[in-house]
C-alpha cells in the first residue's frame, strides 16, 4: 500500500463531510461523567472506557481493547491497526479518558456533562483535557484513509487511553511495564498538551521531572521551655529556617551539590525560539497573582520555567502555631520541597545530592529524615529529531504558517513512556490557555479541534516517509530547526 501523502483539499473536503457526525459522537462521549478521583463513579470510567473500545472498533481499528489496571484500579483503553506495510514505523498515541470532578454548582454556566456549544466552542467538562484531544484522532485517520487510498494506516498505530491521569497515573507505570511488548513503539506521541495560542499554533518538544521530598527535623524528645532550655539546646525550628534559606545561593542557583550534574544547556537557537514566542511577562504576573518575578540569574522567565532545573519550598512548619504565644523549644520541624528536572538530570542522583546535602547541613544533636516520594523522569525531543519535524510539518500544513516550539514547566506520565518504552515523545496537542482545564466553563475551541484532526490525517504519512523504525532520519527533509 502506498504512504503519498494525502491531498489537503481532499482531507479537508473529507473532514467538512463528517465534522457534524464527529461532534455528536464526541458530545455522547463527554457526557460519560467519568470522574476518576470520585469512587462513586468508578462505573462511569469503565462505562467510558467500553464506550471508547467500541467507538475505535467503528473507526476501523481491528484491536480495540478494555485493558484493567492492578489494584482494583481504573481500566485503560488499547487500539491497533497494523500498517501491512513492510517496514513501517509503530506510533503510540497516548492520552486519558478520565476527567475531573465537576458538578453546576461550582460556577459553570451550564451542565459540565451536558456538552453545550456557543459561539464555535463546545463546552463541558473533558471537552479539552483529554477527551477532545484524544477523539480528534478517530476523524484524523479515517480521512487519512480517504485522501490516501490506504485501507489501513501508513503507520502501525497504536492507542493507550488512560482512566487514571486525573487522580495521579497511580497504576500507569506497572501497566506499561506489564504490557510493553504490546506497546513497542518508534515514537509516542502525547495528546494532552495546548499551544501557546489560538494564533500561534506550537509544539511542545519536553516536560521537566519531578523529585519531592519531606525533611523531618526533631530535638527535644517535647516541646520545652525556651527560657530554661533556649540558646542552649538545638532548636528545629530553627534549623528548618536554616536549611531552607541555604537552599539558593545569592544567584537563585540551587545550592545543593551535584544537582547541576548533567543538565543539558539551553542552545543558543533554542533560546531565540523561546524569544520569539509572543510572551507579555506583566499579563503572565496576572495569572501568576504575584507582583514580581525571581529565579536564576542569566535566564528568562519562560528559560526559568521550561529549561532549567527549580528548587521549590512548599511548605515549612514546627512549634507553636495557635493564638498568643507558646515560649517553647519544639520538639520537631518540617519542610516540604519539590525539584523540578530537566533533561539530562538523573532524578535517583538527586535525591541522593539533597539527602547528602541536608545530612551536612544539619546541626549535631538533631535527628532528621528525608523521605521521597518517588520521582517522574524529564523528558526532552531534540528540535532536530525527524519525528518531530514531521509532526511539525503536519501541523504547518494544518494550520497553514509556521509552527513554534515551547516545553512545559509541569510534570507527568510522558517520561514513563519514553523510560519503559525506549521511544521519543513528541506532543501534539491543540488546546489553548483559555480553555479551563480542570476549572469551571471548560471548553474547547471547535476550529481548533478540527485543525487536530487534519494533522493527524496529514501526520501518519509523513512518519512513514520521513522517518523510519531504525531512528536514522535517512528519508527525512531536514528542516532549520
């Protein structure tokens, strides 16, 4: 079967032809209220996850399965349609069908699991993250399909559609462990990220890692007198003051050692492409609700919150906190703290770094303990990597003018696929700011939507002709990246 690439006026032609039938099946699904993090609505996640196996089966995939996650966990949704050509690569779209909790009385407008469309947006809960996002896809291959001739993909293409993103991804990674044979893959792509803007249609080519820690600090066996015992016994709370204000150096570097180790540096073109996105700093405060702006000297704002590695207090408390005063030397103090990881950063060796640093900080005569909870990997796709110039192409072609780069400052399941799998990530994703992820009156925007849905359609045959299973970029048109 032959990979040409599809003629943009046939799949748009294709996709105008379907659009209402396409919104409907959407709409059916979103009002599934399949909340994750409610118990109660359990039933209602499964009932999504066999609505969406069925939905994919119509598509045409002749895999399309209810997968069960360990622990009495929430079910996951896997699809396949084998390519039949020899050689061709294997892509894996990941996504979630489980959404967030929402119910009228929060301040929506309108019933969040009765999809309700005004002025070319539809909303209701889901309707961006992730259901909208994921769906677009179903269109996106059956006019790929249309416009080539094809009878199966271009690409062996595999769905993974979670039921547990929105309560944490708790069985995710024994999942895809579980079942990697299954998901081999080239290249996965993610589809529950945004672009900076209706206006500027970018890509996102990474997210940061994630380490965080709780530091329990304890000196006296109780609480006791601070005029008997003060100044002359280690205090706690003191020491939690300590270690936090020697937590950045007078740079806003992270003054812990070795947690630089292996960073990889921002290129000289990867900060210009960064520049050239439309960013107003002083409309970026407002959202932030904060009156200025810090981090590490020598970077911008948008290099601070993409690109380089962040130490965080999130929280810090001891002693006596009620009304009046209470003349003590607490018996024990806390901190909270959360790293943020870029790529390069081994999240094992970072943990161990802060553990030896707050070893060494801490005063004799106080027992602490530093207790992770685990950690998720950063994950990066290099701007001049095939897969994703692909990806970047298909979506120019979408959207008809040239496509930006951002990274995301967040963390989530994306490393573990990249870790398990062995494959790059890219994201492909067409939501915008304004479209409420999980906050009252989410929405997406339906022109947006159906530009998903052409880069999926021009998508699969520009990985099959510019990109192979051996990585190599051989058939690929480079582009100046």
């Amino acid at each position: 079967m032959s990979s040409a690439q599809a003629p943009d006026s046939v799949v748009r032609a294709y996709i105008d032809q379907h659009r209402a039938a396409f919104l409907d099946d959407l709409a059916e699904w979103l009002r599934i209220p399949s909340v994750s993090a409610d118990p109660g609505r359990a039933g209602e996640v499964r009932r999504s996850a066999e609505w969406l196996a069925a939905k994919l089966r119509e598509t045409g995939f002749p895999v399309a399965e209810v997968w069960e996650t360990e622990n009495g966990g929430l079910p996951a949704v896997f699809a396949e349609w084998p390519s039949g050509d020899a050689g061709a690569p294997t892509v894996l779209v990941y996504g979630h069908h489980d959404v967030q909790p929402a119910e009228r009385e929060d301040g929506w407008a309108t019933d969040p699991f009765e999809p309700t469309v005004v002025d070319g947006r539809m909303y209701a809960r889901g309707a961006a993250d992730d259901k909208g996002q994921v769906f677009f896809h179903t269109l996106g291959v059956r006019a790929h399909l249309a416009a080539t001739g094809r009878t199966a993909p271009a690409v062996n293409l595999k769905l993974l559609i979670e039921g547990e993103e929105e309560s944490g991804s708790t069985n995710f990674l024994d999942l895809i462990r579980r079942r990697s044979e299954r998901l081999a893959a080239d290249v996965v792509i993610v589809s529950d990220t945004g672009m900076w803007a209706e206006s500027t249609p970018t890509v996102c080519t990474g997210m940061r890692g994630l380490a965080d820690a709780e530091v329990s600090l304890y000196g006296p066996d109780t609480d006791i007198h601070s005029g008997s015992f003060g100044g002359a016994v280690p205090n706690p709370a003191d020491e939690a003051a300590r270690l936090v204000a020697a937590l950045h150096d007078a740079d806003r570097k992270v003054a812990v050692p070795g947690f630089y180790d292996g960073v990889l540096e921002l290129t000289e073109r990867e900060r210009e492409l960064f520049a050239a996105l439309p960013f107003d700093e002083d409309a970026w405060l407002r959202v932030a609700k904060s009156r200025g702006t810090q981090g590490e000297a020598g970077f911008t704002t948008l290099e601070r919150i993409w690109a380089r590695p962040t130490a965080e207090v999130n929280g810090i408390w001891g002693g006596y906190t009620g009304p009046g005063g209470k003349t003590i030397v607490p018996a024990e103090a806390h901190v909270k703290l959360s790293f943020r990881l870029v790529a390069g950063q081994d999240a094992e060796k970072v943990q161990q770094a802060v553990t030896d640093w707050v070893a060494a900080q801490v005063t004799p005569g106080i027992r602490h303990e530093v207790a992770f909870r685990g950690a998720t990997r950063p994950c990066l796709t290099p701007l001049d990597h095939p897969a994703l110039q692909s990806l970047t192409r298909a979506m120019g072609r979408a959207f008809g003018q040239e496509i930006l780069f951002t990274r995301e400052g967040g963390s989530g399941p994306a490393a573990d696929l990249q870790d398990v799998l062995g494959a790059p990530v890219l994201f492909l994703g067409i939501s915008v700011p304004s479209d409420g992820w999980h906050s009252i009156n989410e929405k997406v925007e339906l022109g947006l939507l159906v530009k998903g849905v052409e880069t999926s359609a021009y998508l699969w045959s520009d990985l099959a002709t510019g990109w192979g299973p051996s990585g190599d970029g051989s058939a690929a048109t480079t582009a100046d990246n």
